[in-house]
C-alpha cells in the first residue's frame, strides 16, 4: 500500500469568511447594502405616508352595504374576521405598492438601528403586501440577512434558499451564495474542531442546525455551486466538498469531486491542488495488490499530467511528484507480479510467464523485475498448461464441434425454413 500524505487546506475568498458569533456584521464579509429603490415623494415623509394608508370601513357600516351576493366570496366574509386577515388563502388583503413600501421602509430603519427582530417582521409583512415584485425580492434577502445577523444560521440558510427559488436570477445573487457558502464553512469549521455523531441533537446553539452538521456543511456547498454554477464560489465549493469527504476518508467521493474541479473549471485558482489532492485519493482508493487497480492507473496517468502542466513547480514538489510515480509504478508491477504467482498455482505456467515478461519490460532495473526473473527461472519448462485429469472419463465422450443450430454449407434457405 502507497503511503502518503496530503494537507487538506482551503482558503474562501472575500465575502465568503466564517460567520461571526456576534450580533455585529462579521469581520471579511462584506456586507452589501440591499435596499430597495423605493420612490420617494418630495412632499410626503415616512410618516405621513403610513397616515395617509387607505383606512378600513367600518365593520358595522359594511355589514349595511353588503348583499347576499357579497357573502358568497370568501373575501368579503373574511373581512369581517379579524385574524383571518392574516390568512393569505382568505382574507388577505389586496396587494399595495403603497403600503409594501411604507412596511420596507419601516423595516429598513429597524434594520439599521441592528432591531433584527423587529425588522425581519416587517420585512416579511412587505413581502405579503406586494408579491411578484422587486419590493418583495428585497424583503425576502433582508429577512434572510436578519437571521444572518441574529446568528441563525440554518434559518438565514433557507431564507437564502427562498429567495433564490423565487427569484433564480436575483441581483442578490451573489451575495445570497457568498452567505451560504460562508455558513457552510462556519459549519464545517465547527464540526472539524469537534465532530458529532449525526443523530446527536442540538436544541441549544442557533448557530448549528438540529442534527448532522457535517451533511449540513456539505449540503451548503452543494447549494453554492447548484444556485450559481458560474459563479466565483463554484469552483471554492467544490474543493471545500472534495477536502471535507477527503479529510473524512472517503476517498472514492473526494475523488471524484477533485475531477469535477480539474474538468469543469481549469482556470480554476485550485487546480494544482486538484490534481496533488486527486492523485493522493486515487492512491488512497487502492486496496491491494489481490484487488483492482484501476485507481493505480489513474493516478499514474494524472501525476504525468501534473508533471507536464504544472511545469513551474518547485523542485521539492516535483521531486514528491516522482517519488510518487515510481511508488505507483511499484504497485502495479507487484500487482502484475500477484495475477502471474495465482496462475502459476493453479498450473497455467504459460499465463505466468506472460505476466512476469509483462513486468520485466515494463519495470525493469526495479526490485519487482528482478524477483519476476526469478519467477521465470522457476517455472522454465513448465507445460504452458495443467495437464488435464480423468482424461479416460472424457474419452468416453468425445467432443462434437457441429452446432445443431449453424446450418451447414450445403444447406439452403428452403431447408432452413422448414
């Protein structure tokens, strides 16, 4: 078995820092201003446009104007139902730009006076108000940003998710994913300085979610590289994926999503380290000698193709790089030399031979070349084949080479219809 080793490191870029565990924006994530463009009135305050709000009727004075007629709709019959108002399947009040704005407006100096709270209530009152519209896309990134700054993570998470259901191709696109790639990382952060068993609950830290923060984390970065695949964070999330399932010693996964990074994004600033990473998984991957060696000769083929494309390398690297290829070398050549010793034991000297002439011109000048001549030298002679046994049995019954179902030669297509 190949021995090696491998610093699984990764650095996120700009916004996308850890979440802090305080109440104030965390340090190296930016936060972008995302208020809406609201249209102001030169002759109206905020004030006084939340006073000038269309007033309700009074019940007792509606209740004279509607006829039966009125009641027949769920609207009118709810209207005279207080909390039904709240209900949005009957009651719910008609959609008011208006009124949307002067709810944002609300929520935007609560939110800048850090009343998180308070803010992500009226912002999820301005969604309702005005749904479909640029006033609600807004409401729906500040209602997550609220939770990202109470530190509820998994709640900011899935806010985060709303409104990129909602709105695929939101201009807070970026700074939606930034977030959730810098949840991801806080999680996985958290989970290496302390790992859990996945059903262990939490019901203590809002920071965490309920149960696997390890999938959690990875379910983050998923997200990243599904919601924007073009974006700056895609290739960061993969590699985050990749060097948590590789740190987890799941090489075959970390495998393949260091291929994803090498075949999806070349220009890539994590290349070089998706390629000395896949190699060490694809080392990682192999069991022995007596099991399949696919995985060796995949990474013989990728340290070559590190070799070449990578030529500005260091010396120590490239140096680590052969002494790499030659260990490989080695396994595939003791592996060789493993398929020739079961054929020898089971008396296909001929077999044999072929597999140690195979490792002597593939490998020579190295130890494994040396034994496999050896070998050759031990079974010289040798028939190619084992020497058939109850041989009086079989004579008995000799061989027929016709197949009843190939006509032959003489045969014509009359007869082989009937």
């Amino acid at each position: 078995m190949i021995s090696g080793c491998a610093t699984a490191t990764f650095n996120s870029r700009g916004n996308a820092e850890n979440p802090p565990l305080n109440d104030d924006p965390p340090s190296g994530v930016e936060v972008v201003s995302a208020e809406v463009e609201v249209p102001q009135s030169n002759d109206l305050s905020a004030e006084e446009i939340v006073d000038n709000e269309p007033k309700l009727h009074d019940p007792a004075e509606a209740a004279e104007d509607k006829s039966f007629l009125d009641y027949l709709s769920g609207r009118n019959v709810a209207a005279d139902i207080p909390y039904a108002k709240e209900l949005p399947w009957v009651g719910a009040p008609e959609p008011s730009k208006e009124a949307a704005e002067s709810l944002y407006m609300r929520a935007e100096q609560l939110f800048k006076e850090k009343e998180y709270a308070s803010a992500r209530m009226q912002y999820e009152k301005a969604a309702d108000r005005f749904p479909g519209s640029s006033i609600e896309e807004g409401a729906l990134f500040k209602i997550a940003e609220c939770y990202f700054f109470e530190d509820k993570y998994p709640d900011a998470f899935e806010a985060y998710e709303s409104l990129l259901v909602n709105y695929k191709r939101s201009k807070y696109l970026d700074t939606a994913v930034a977030r959730q790639f810098a949840i991801g990382r806080y999680w996985q952060k958290r989970y290496e300085k302390d790992p859990e068993n996945v059903l262990t609950p939490n019901v203590v830290d809002k920071t965490r979610p309920f149960n696997d923060l390890q999938g959690s984390a990875l379910r983050a970065f998923e997200k990243v590289r599904l919601n924007h695949p073009t974006g700056a964070l895609a290739d960061d999330s993969l590699m985050a994926t990749a060097n948590a399932n590789f740190l987890r010693r799941r090489y075959d996964d970390a495998d393949y999503y260091y291929g994803l990074v090498r075949q999806e994004y070349p220009g890539s600033e994590h290349q070089y380290q998706a390629h000395v990473l896949g190699i060490q998984a694809k080392i990682r991957r192999y069991q022995g000698p007596k099991y399949e060696g696919t995985c060796l000769k995949e990474a013989k083929k990728l340290i070559e193709q590190t070799l070449r494309q990578f030529r500005e390398m260091s010396p120590e690297d490239r140096k680590r790089m052969q002494k790499l290829y030659a260990q490989v070398s080695s396994n595939l050549a003791m592996r060789d030399v493993e398929i020739a010793k079961f054929y020898s034991a089971k008396g296909f000297h001929g077999a044999a031979r072929n597999y140690y002439n195979l490792v002597v011109d593939e490998f020579p000048h190295t130890e494994v070349a040396q034994r496999a001549e050896t070998q050759i030298e031990e079974i010289k002679g040798k028939p190619a084949q084992p020497i058939p046994r109850f041989t009086w049995i079989s004579a008995l019954f000799p061989e027929s080479r016709k197949d009843p179902l190939v006509l032959e030669e003489s045969a014509t297509s009359e007869e082989a219809d009937e």
